[in-house]
C-alpha cells in the first residue's frame, strides 16, 4: 500500500516539477527573446474602401526565434499573456511605432492600430503606457486601440476603455463575431470600429448563411455609427461586395501583406503612384 501512495505522489510531484519548468522556459524564451531583438514589429496597410488610399496600418508582431524559426502570434500571444508578458510585448510594439514616426505620414488622418490583449487592461496598466510611450511622440498619427479578447468576457475594465476615449484614442473591437466578442460588447463599451473577423470576409459568395450574419453587422454597426473595418479580403469579389455594402475600410493580402514596419514607407509611395 504505502510504496504505491508514494510512488503516486512521486509521479505527481515528477508531473507538477516538469509543468512548472516548461512554463518557466516559456516565459524565459519571450523574455529573452525581447531583449535579444528576437521580436520584429510589422504592420499590415488599411486601405480606404471608397478612395482605394491607405488610411493607415495595423501593427502585427512577428517572432523570430533562433532556436524554433517563425513562432506565429497566434502561438505565442496567448502563452504571454498566460505568463503575464503581454504589456512587455505591447511596450516594444508602441516603441517601435514611436521610433518609426518620423517616416511614417503624420497627419492626423492617418491611423495607427496597436492590439492590445483584454488581460493588459484590467490594472489600467495601458494607460500609464501610452502615456509614457505614445503621448509624448508629436506630431502623432490617430491611435486606434484594437481589443482582442481570449478567454472571459468580464476582464475589460470599461472604464480603461471610457478613458482612451477622452484622450482621443479609438477603440476597436477585433474579432467581431468570433469566440468571445459578442454583441454585449456594443452596449458595455461603446466602440468606434468593428473589425469584422476574417472567416465572416471568406464566406462571401461561398457560405450563405455567414454572408447573411456578414451583411447583418455591417448594417447593425452603421446603425450604431461604428466605423466598420473588415480583414481578410483575399479578393476583388470580397472587396466589392464589402465596399458595395459601405465597409469603410478594408485589410487583407489582396490588398498588401503584412510588412516590416521598415518597409512600410517604400510600399506607400508605390501604393499612392498607382
Ligand atoms: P488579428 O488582430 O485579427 O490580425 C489579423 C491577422 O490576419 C494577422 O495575423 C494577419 O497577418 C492576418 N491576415 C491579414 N490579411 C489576411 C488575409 O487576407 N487572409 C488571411 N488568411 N489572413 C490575413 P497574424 O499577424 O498572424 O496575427 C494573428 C493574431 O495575433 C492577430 O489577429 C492578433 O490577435 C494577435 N497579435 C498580433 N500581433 C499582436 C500584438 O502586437 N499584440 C497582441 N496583443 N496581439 C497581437
Ligand atoms: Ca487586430
Ligand atoms: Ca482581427
Ligand atoms: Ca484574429
């Protein structure tokens, strides 16, 4: 009896040790990888539906680790946020931004959008963030704030997101329509964009009845005077019928693909001499 209650409780420590250890590797490698510019910002354009110009970018991080390649932020922004890394990843997100101001056009027209994950809000701890980091770059772009929510729903403090408000800063709900990003977000924050997800962009012409939930909130989002951003436009169908239905603005790879934010200056100016 006894061994084996021992060798239980043996094993179970074993499994406790290995989980802990790998989950602090993780939170080491992001770390690490910060401080060994292992972390690239890119950005991806946002093309004006009815002008065909570029309004502005979203900024989209990309991961290059030595040790793995590519890690996709799909993979590695919810394993920061699990290690309570994301607001060191948003930090260099918004410094990088700053420190490509200068090439970057700087009237106000011209949008910014950082994602910020649900959990980086709940101390207002992105307040104090952009007010280090992003108010005292001038002149700046318009900042847009795109909310992605993971897990629960009750993790965004309102009251953060009244705040970014006052001070001029948009927020966008991201992912509209999937997971957790519902429509009681209309009612609790009240949001200035609709980022419709990119699967409700390919049902169009293909899947009817997410076409029909497509055309529903744009329509509600118009209502509500929401500016409606859609992603994942793949192609000139998509972009017609989304601009046919008063998108204001799309984003996707027929479009242009994300870029290093380097790279960003060379693809406007041949963009604009289209
Ligand atoms: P998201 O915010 O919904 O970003 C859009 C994703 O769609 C990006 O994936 C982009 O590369 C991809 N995409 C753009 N156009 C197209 C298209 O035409 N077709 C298809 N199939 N995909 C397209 P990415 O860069 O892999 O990012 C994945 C997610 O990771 C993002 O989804 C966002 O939730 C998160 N993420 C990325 N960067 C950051 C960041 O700096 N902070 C936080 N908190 N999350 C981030
Ligand atoms: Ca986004
Ligand atoms: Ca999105
Ligand atoms: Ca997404």
């Amino acid at each position: 009896q006894l061994p084996l209650a021992l060798l239980l409780s043996l094993l179970m420590g074993y499994i406790v040790w290995l989980a802990t250890a790998n989950r602090m590797s993780i939170a080491w490698e992001i770390s690490y990888g910060l401080s060994s510019q292992e972390f690239i910002v890119y950005c991806q354009p946002l093309i004006n539906a009815q002008t065909g110009g570029c309004d502005g970018i979203e900024l989209l991080l990309r991961w290059h680790n030595p040790r793995q390649g590519w890690v996709p932020p799909d993979v590695f922004i919810p394993m920061a946020e699990r290690q309570n890394l994301i607001a060191p990843l948003t930090r260099f997100v918004i410094t990088e931004a700053v420190s490509h101001l200068p090439s970057l056009p700087d009237n106000p027209a011209f949008h910014i959008a950082l994602n910020v994950a649900a959990s980086h809000f709940h101390d207002r701890a992105i307040l104090d963030d952009l007010q280090h980091l992003w108010w005292p770059a001038n002149p700046r772009p318009q900042l847009i704030v795109e909310l992605t929510e993971r897990d629960a729903l009750p993790v965004v403090d309102q009251r953060v997101v009244a705040h970014l408000q006052k001070t001029g800063v948009k927020v966008a709900i991201d992912d509209f329509g999937t997971g957790h990003s519902s429509l009681s977000y209309l009612k609790t924050l009240s949001p200035d964009v609709l980022k419709i997800d990119k699967i409700f962009t390919a049902s169009i012409g293909t899947d009817a009845i997410n076409a029909t939930v497509t055309d529903m909130v744009i329509s509600l989002a118009q209502r509500l005077n929401i500016s409606v951003v859609a992603e994942g436009v793949e192609t000139a169908e998509q972009a017609a019928y989304l601009r046919e239905r008063g998108v204001d603005t799309l984003q996707g790879y027929y479009f242009a693909r994300p870029m290093p934010l380097a790279d960003f200056p060379a693809w406007l100016s041949a963009h604009q001499s289209d």
